[in-house]
C-alpha cells in the first residue's frame, strides 16, 4: 500500500481550503456587488422623488 492510498494528504487539505476560501471571496464579491446596487437604485429613487416634490412646491 503506498502513500497515495492513504487518503487525501497534505495536498488535497490544501486544496480544499483554497476552494472554500476561493468560494467565501466570490461570494463577498458577489454580496458586495449586490449592496452597491441596491444603494445606487436607491440613491436614483430618492433623487426622483425629492425632484418631484420640488417641482410640486414651486407650481
């Protein structure tokens, strides 16, 4: 029985630690993303409806 029998190895614990930390950054990017484009959509909403209000104030 050789080495490669035994199991993952070092190797292998390795790489699954760089794709769960691979799968976190993609994630936190993604969440990131998300939250800057909700901001932005709500920035764009806030400035219509203040737009409107003064243009109902001064009619």
């Amino acid at each position: 029985m050789s080495d490669r029998d035994s199991g993952p190895g070092l190797f292998g614990v390795i790489e699954a630690l760089l794709a769960i930390i691979g799968a976190l950054t993609v994630m936190g990017i993604l969440a990131v993303a998300a939250s800057v484009f909700a901001w932005e959509l709500e920035l764009r909403r806030s400035e219509q409806e203040s737009s409107l209000d003064e243009s109902t104030s001064a009619s």
